[in-house]
C-alpha cells in the first residue's frame, strides 16, 4: 500500500512537471526562436531540445503551435 501511493505520487508529479515544461513554450518562445535562430542562449535551446524533437509528431506539433500561436499573436 505505501510502495502504491509512493508510485502514485511520483507519477502526479512527474506528469506536472512535463506539463509545466511543456506549457513553459508559450511565454518563452521568442527567446527559444532567438536560441535556434539568431545566435543566442545555447542553453534555452538545449533545454526545448526534447519537445522539439516530440514535435516531430503532427499531432503533437498542431497542438503545440497553436498554443504557441496564443502567446505571440
């Protein structure tokens, strides 16, 4: 029962921090378009590497460009 709730809270938590993580695109864009694309902070683009490469899925890519899209329009 302990080792459940244990696995249980790991899992909330992990699963808010990708949420966190991902969500974190949308104010933070133009500093990651400046990373990739005009010589910026090698950090920031380290640090969206892996949800850029999960974009790589369409599904995935319309849905995170359209919340994109409600930060920088």
């Amino acid at each position: 029962m302990r080792v459940r709730r244990l696995i249980s809270r790991i899992v909330r938590r992990v699963s808010l921090l990708l949420l966190v993580y991902v969500l974190s695109i949308g104010p933070m864009f133009w500093y990651w378009y400046e990373s990739m694309y005009l010589g910026g902070s090698e950090l920031i683009a380290k640090f969206y590497f892996p949800l850029l490469w999960t974009c790589q899925n369409d599904f995935i890519r319309d849905c995170v460009n359209r919340y994109i899209e409600l930060w920088i329009l």
